[in-house]
C-alpha cells in the first residue's frame, strides 16, 4: 500500500475544495478587472471610514476647545454634520448605484460583464 501525500490526505484545500496551490484565476481579463474594481471599492470605502472619523473628532475636539464662543462651536458642529453627511453618502452610494443598475438594465455591479459589453 503506498504512503499517502499531504495532497492525498486534504492538508492543501481550502473551504470551496479547491487547492491552495492551485490557480483560481480564469487568466481572463474580465475577472482581472472585476477584482480590480471590487478593490478599488474597498480601498474608497476604507479612506472614507478613516476620513469620517478624522473629522469627527476634529469636529468633536473643536466644539470642546470652543470655550463658549458661538461661532467656534457652530463651525465645529458645521464639521461635524459634514463628516456624518459623507459617511452617509458613502454608505447609500454602493446600493443606490446597485439599484440604478438594476432599473437601468446596465451591468455595474459586475464590472467585467460591464467591459465585454463594450469590446
């Protein structure tokens, strides 16, 4: 009887059953671009998470530094309402443009079906 492998045994496959070693991608250039695009959209959405609390708190120490002084505190509360308003837009922008997709019959959730249309 031969010795079993580490392959043989399962030891190098993943959750979806395919091999850890094995390639995933297609080599299409649809797929790159897809993966590309998804992200891009994550790395957007990351900066918008950092850039929100940034100017919360920027906001948040400048309305406690404000000593009382009303125009301090409304340019703070300004900075503040800015941030939640971005925060906001960032997060309805991926399912309104999911829905717009969606009524418009335009491919843009899937970027790679997206790019074959036009070649």
């Amino acid at each position: 009887m031969p010795v079993p492998t580490l392959k043989d045994i399962g030891v190098f496959k993943s959750i979806s059953g395919k091999g850890y070693l094995e390639t995933t991608s297609t080599g299409a250039p649809t797929a790159d671009l897809t993966k590309i695009v998804s992200n891009l959209l994550a790395i957007i959405t990351i900066i918008a998470g950092v850039g929100f609390l940034f100017y919360f708190i920027f906001g948040a120490v400048n309305w406690i530094t404000s000593g009382g002084d009303a125009q301090k505190a409304a340019a703070a509360r300004n900075t503040i309402l800015n941030a939640v308003i971005g925060l906001v837009i960032t997060v309805i922008a991926y399912p309104a443009i999911l829905l717009i997709s969606k009524l418009a019959g335009i491919p843009l959730a899937d970027p790679g079906k997206l790019f074959t249309q036009f070649q």
